[in-house]
C-alpha cells in the first residue's frame, strides 16, 4: 500500500483522470432508455406498480365496505335499544297508571265501607 503523502502530484492528477475515464466508460456502457432490455423491464416495473395499486383499491375497497357495514349494524343496534327504551318507558308508566288506579280503587272502596258504617250508625240510631 502506498502512502498518500508519498504520491506527487502529477500522480494524483493521473489517477483522478483515469478515475474520472472509469466513471465515464461505465456510465456510456449502461443501458439507454431505448434499449429494448430497458423497455422490458420498466414494462414489468410498471405492471408491478399497476398491480400494487389495484391491490391498494382493493383493500381501500374492503376496508370501506367493512366500515360501512359496522355503522350499519351500530345504527341497528342504537334503534334496538331505543325501541327498548320505549318499551321499558311504556311498561314503567303502565305499571304506575295501574298503581295510581289500584289506589284510587282502594280509596273508593274504603270511603263507600266507611258510608256504609256511617248509614248503618244513623240507621240504629233512628
């Protein structure tokens, strides 16, 4: 190996040049856009990216059908359970229109008991 320092500069300035000849010989070597090996391969490129995409649009599809069906069934389930609600609400107010007339029947029931004592007492007494 040699040492860096060691190099003069007319060596320096060759090895630069024939650095730059590689780097030119390898950049004219490869291939043009018009080669047809080149048109072959970004035909393939581009039917991968093609077919990456349609996948994309499938799972955005799915995905898109699957979110929809979920509110479709949260929208179900929300009427369910009011329709729920309301019966529940209807079954609570029927239960207290049944109590409150339970309580009014049993009202009426002692007060005509109780006019009927009363009638009785008055009857004895006359």
């Amino acid at each position: 190996m040699r040492h860096l320092n060691a190099n003069g500069f007319a060596e320096r300035r060759t090895a630069a040049a024939e650095a730059k000849r590689q780097l030119l010989a390898k950049f004219a070597s490869a291939p043009k856009a018009t080669d047809p090996e080149m048109q072959v391969r970004l035909a393939a490129r581009e039917a991968v990216a093609a077919a990456r995409e349609a996948r994309r649009a499938e799972r955005e599809a799915l995905k898109t059908a699957e979110n929809e069906r979920l509110l479709a069934e949260a929208a179900a389930a929300a009427a369910a359970a009011e329709i729920e609600a309301r019966k529940e609400a209807e079954a609570r107010q029927a239960e207290i229109a049944n109590r409150v007339a339970r309580v009014v029947a049993d009202e009426a029931a002692r007060k005509a008991e109780r006019d009927r004592r009363y009638a009785a007492r008055k009857a004895r007494q006359a």
